[in-house]
C-alpha cells in the first residue's frame, strides 16, 4: 500500500468514516448474495472515486487499513450491485411494493376545507397533426396532489411537463383537445382568482420598475381594498424577505437598455409577485431555471415551507434539479413522452428504478440518472445491472409497463377516487381583490412611470419630432399668402401630419412587452382587459399632449400659417387626435401579432394605406369606392386644410 500511496491527494476523511464504511460492508456482504438487494443500503463504490486514478490508491493517512477493510473495498469496487435474477415487468416483488402511499390515512372534510386537493384522472391531450390527424401530448395520466405537499413533474424535453402543468391551469391552447377528468376538492370547477396562481417560465417584468416597485404595485392590484396601504406594503415587503431579495429592492429589473437583475433574481421576483395573494394552489414553470444551486435551494426552500405552514398545493415543473433540492419536493411525477414512468414518494423512486433494472450509481444525483434513463433523444445504451445493456426506448417501456402492474400505479388510482368521494368536499371561494377605480388608478400610476424611464417609449420620439419640425419650419419658414403657397401649405401640413402618426411604429416593441405583462396578468386574474385600457389611455396622455404642442407649435409659427390661439389649437388638437387613434391601433396590432417585427410592418401597411386616401394624393370624389369609404378614418389631413385655408383673405 505504501507504493500506491503517492496517488492520495491532500483529503482527510471525516472521523466517523472507518466504523460507516465497516458497517456497510458487512451489510453488502449479507445482501449481493440475495435475489433482491436492498438498495436503501447500497454502499458508497470507490470505483471512479474522482480523487483517486484507481481503486488500489485509496488510502487514508490517518486510518488504519486492515484486512476487513480492504476486503469491504474490494466488495464495493467490483460488485456494489447485482442485478436481480430474473426482472420482468409482472415481478411479484415490483407489484408489492409500497411507492410512498398510506392507504390507512382517511381524508377528513376538515383537512379538504382548509386545503385544495387536485386529481386528475385518464388525462389524454391532443394537438392537430398533418400526418395522424391528432397527435397524443398526455397518454392516460393519473394523479394527484394534497394540501402541504409539493409535486415535482419531471422528464426530458418535449415529454410534457409543460403541457401537464397548463392542463391542471386550465391554459392549454384553442387547438388542443382534453379528455378526462381535474377535479378540485372532487368537484369539476374552474380556478378563480386568489385560489391558484400560475408562474410562467419566462420572466416577463416590467424593467423599467425597480423590485420594490414592482411587487408593491402588484400587491395593491391583488391584495383588496379592505387592506390599508401599510398593510399591503408590509405584505410586499414581507414576500420579498421571504425570496431574499431584501438586498436588491431599490433596484431596478433591467431589460435589454439598462443593466439590472440577474437572471435568478428576476425569477424570484416572478413567483414574489404570484404569492402576494398567498393561493392555495400554485403552480410553478421551471421555478429554478437561470438560479445557481444555492439560489435554487433556498427558493425551493422556502416554498416547500410555504406549503407546509399554509397547507398549500403546489406543482411543479422542475427540469434539472441539484440532489439537495430534488430531495425538497415530497412525490415525483416523471413523464416521458407524455407517459407516466413513476409516480409516487421521492424517497422510493430509487428503488424503483433499481427494481426494474437500472439502479442509480452511488455519488450520482438521483434526478440525473432518471432522465439520463428515459431520455431517447440520444438513444445510447444504458448500463442495466451489470453487464447488461439496454436502449433508452426499452428502457422506457420497461419502466412503463412496469408502473401500469404496480402496486403504486393501483394506490394512486385508488388515493384519487378515495378524494374525489369524500363528499366534504366545499367549491372553491374566489378571493377578493382590489377594485375597478383602485385598479385603474394603480395600472395608470405604473403605466406612467414606465412610460417615463423607458426612453423609447416616447422620448425618443419626442425628440426626433422637435428635430423634424425644426427642419420643416425652416424649410417651409414664412411661407406667405401667395397663390404658389397653396400646394406648399398642403405639403406641409400631409407631412406633419403623416409623419407624426407614423412614427407611433417607434414604440412598438414597448407596446409588445406591455401586452406581454398585460397577457400574463391577466390570466392569473390581477386586473381585467377594462381596468388595464382605461390605466394604459389616461398615462399616455400627458406625453400625446406634450409630442403635439411642443414639436406643432415649432411647426406651426416657424412656417407661418394662420395666426391667433384658435387655429393653432385647433391643430395642435388634431394631431393629439391622430395620434391617440394611431396608438390605439398599434396597441390593437401588438394584441394579435405579438412579434414586434412582424407588428411594425403590420402597423406600417395600414398607415400607409390611410395615406394614400387621405386626400391629398388624390381628391376624395377621385377616389375608387373601396377607398372612398374608409375616407372617414383619414379626416384628419382634411380638417386641417380646411381650418388652414377658412377666413384666408389676404393673399398677396
């Protein structure tokens, strides 16, 4: 041993190591030689020890190596598993064996009052499909989740995460087509505000806000107007202690102009802002996407905390969770390709697997070895016991077949019709929340303080209007009264008018992220389509009025059109007109077409064609009919040569 001992690294084991390492090996002796190991006792193997270039190298400094210990190495390096003799999907041992479920707890009304149970039973969902007609996302799914517990749905990419947790929201698309049943509390009922609450994966914030800001302008939409000010601050203060993020609070989110949080950090402040209301039921979208693993503890953390004080029911969509975190949730519901491969305690998922072949390695996180077994994108071979092989597709059937004769598979389905009878079972109460005029007022607050930070929203258009007016008012300056000025005077005026209205496509990647907020809000409930048309019209309208006078007011006195208040006011009005209408319809444009590209050249087709029939191009009695009838929309240019030219006596 002394001739391998230069391969040791600089690593002091701990002091209890020798007698654990003992104790495991006399344990793994008594088990290989049975049928069916005991895979909650597996030892530890030093085979690949990352330490160590091979297994003779290992050697304490501090502990005496004898005979026993040697042998226990050996045991562990060479045969730490064996396989059982004969695994076939109908195993007695796999049919009995108890995957976390008590079939002696009785479900009291009081506990079903005072929490959401969710079950789902033979969900199917399907989705159009060019070649088969209809393409199966979710294949049968049963299950289930109570009040206190946190369900973790996992599986590889494309195998349905995603879809499960938008079809127990109630959020699967116009296109998709569901069969079977959710039910809450054993009722068929639909999520109300304050019961659920959904965060999305993608962190749509507003950015111009900072933290602070934005938790606490969402509490006052969500929270109700039964609540004082301080109250609600308390509670937006209380949530983001909660997610730590106590230290950022005066700093602003950031987008793509200016630098702010970073990617953990915005998505604490997503599921910050879905836990104001405190919902009994939760869902969550990749909640540890874009965290580093402490962030992903300490978030996961606290909302299995959450769950347990509250007694809430929280599901989860989770791709690749840490070992500490995967060891947070309390039952696991692995898909793949839109089958259930497990579902049941995380604790027994390990046994399992190991039952059915295909046994985690020690020194592996648990989570990573499950979806390296069913993930048949790289169908590569998967180590089955030892020496055996086995594609990722086999293996999926295996676990398939598997789940479908388990005991497990038989106590689930047993546990959602167990709930679903209890006739205790109360509706869900929809939660109060803010009203309509504190809704608007709080939407129209925000909306104006974004407007205000976000340069590209309007100031930078309202720059570029000054400069434009400017050089038209030099251009066109004192244009006279003369005959020839007429068809400078209508040039002018189609300029100006056409021009600032068109430039409202400038700001329509701010109106795509509002509509993205908007979206977002709105399906889980914060404030209806009224409350956020009528906050996002009264907030713009200080910088319409501002975009009009000032940069027409340049226009208007450098060129020398008619003089007194009323005709520039006139003007100034019409445009504020205009360009109210023109922000409406791109406003409109980025609801159906949510690509900001795509919307700029939707907006700018339909103002061009407002262009052409506006009159000065061609007279309106000139016009074709198709063109003729949509003149009225175009009465802008119109009113302002006929306010221009009225009461024009004195030419020269």
């Amino acid at each position: 041993m002394e001739s391998q001992s230069n391969y040791v690294p600089k690593w002091t084991p701990s002091p209890n190591r020798s007698p654990h390492r003992r104790n495991e090996s006399e344990t793994n002796e008594s088990v290989i030689s049975e049928d069916i190991p005991n895979f909650n006792n597996i030892n530890i193997p030093t085979k690949n020890f990352p330490f160590t270039p091979n297994i003779g190298s290992i050697e304490a400094p501090s502990l005496r190596v004898d005979s026993e210990i040697k042998r226990s190495i050996e045991v562990e390096s060479t045969n730490y598993y064996e396989p059982p003799k004969q695994i076939s999907v109908t195993n007695p041992m796999i049919s009995n064996t108890n995957f976390g479920y008590d079939d002696d707890v009785a479900l009291s009304g009081k506990l079903i009052n005072e929490g959401i149970y969710l079950t789902w039973k033979d969900l199917w969902v399907t989705v159009p499909d060019k070649k088969s007609g209809r393409r199966a996302i979710l294949q049968g799914l049963t299950g289930y989740v109570q009040p206190g517990e946190v369900l973790a749905i996992m599986g590889p990419s494309g195998c349905g995460k995603s879809t499960l947790l938008d079809t127990l929201a109630g959020r699967l698309d116009s296109n998709t087509r569901q069969t079977g049943e959710i039910l809450i509390n054993g009722r068929r009922q639909s999520l109300a505000f304050g019961t659920s609450a959904y965060v999305t994966q993608d962190d749509t914030l507003m950015t111009t806000l900072t933290v602070k800001e934005a938790i606490y302008y969402s509490a006052q939409l969500q929270l109700p107007d039964s609540m004082s000010r301080s109250e609600k601050r308390d509670r937006a203060e209380q949530t983001i202690r909660e997610m730590g993020l106590q230290d950022a609070m005066n700093t602003r989110i950031g987008g793509w102009s200016v630098k702010g949080l970073s990617g953990g950090q915005k998505r604490r402040v997503s599921i910050c802002i879905e836990i104001l209301k405190r919902p009994k039921l939760l869902f969550l979208d990749e909640p540890t996407s874009g965290l580093d693993s402490a962030a992903s503890y300490h978030v996961m953390n606290k909302i299995v905390q959450l769950a347990k004080q509250d007694g809430r029911t929280i599901v989860a969509s989770i791709h690749q969770p840490s070992s500490e975190v995967f060891q947070l949730f309390h039952n696991l519901c692995l898909l793949s390709s839109g089958r259930i491969v497990y579902f049941g305690n995380i604790s027994n998922a390990n046994e399992y697997f190991a039952l059915n072949g295909f046994p985690c390695p020690t020194m592996r996180n648990p989570s990573d070895h499950y979806l390296r077994t069913i993930n048949k994108d790289f169908d590569i071979d998967i180590e089955k016991g030892v020496g055996g092989k086995a594609t990722a597709t086999e293996a999926i059937d295996i676990l398939v077949k598997s789940y479908k004769t388990s005991q497990g598979c038989q106590q689930v389905q047993r546990k959602v019709s167990e709930i679903c009878q209890q006739s205790g079972g109360e509706e869900a109460k929809k939660g109060s929340q803010a009203g309509f005029v504190t809704q608007c007022m709080v939407l129209t607050r925000r909306s104006f303080v974004n407007m205000y930070r976000d340069l590209g929203y309007y100031w930078l258009r309202f720059a570029i209007y000054i400069a434009l007016c400017l050089g038209v008012g030099t251009i066109f300056h004192d244009i006279g009264h003369d005959y020839g000025s007429i068809q400078a005077r209508g040039s002018m005026l189609m300029f100006v008018a056409a021009f600032l209205t068109f430039m409202a496509i400038g700001g329509f990647p701010s109106f795509v992220e509002d509509m993205k907020i908007f979206t977002r809000e709105r399906l889980n409930g914060h404030y209806g389509v009224a409350a956020y048309v009528v906050g996002n019209t009264f907030s713009s309208i200080p910088y319409l009025i501002l975009i009009s006078v000032v940069p027409g007011a340049l226009a208007y006195y450098l060129v020398g059109l008619q003089k007194g208040f009323d005709h520039f006011a006139y003007f100034a009005l019409v445009l504020f007109a205009t360009m109210m209408l023109v922000e409406s319809l791109m406003m409109i444009v980025a609801s159906i077409v949510p690509d900001f590209l795509m919307g700029i050249i939707t907006g700018a087709g339909i103002q061009g064609v407002m262009m052409l029939n506006g009159g000065f191009f061609r007279l309106p009695n000139d016009l074709p009919k198709p063109f003729g009838s949509t003149q009225c929309i175009t009465l802008h240019f119109t009113n302002m040569q006929i306010k221009d030219f009225t009461r024009m006596n004195s030419w020269d």
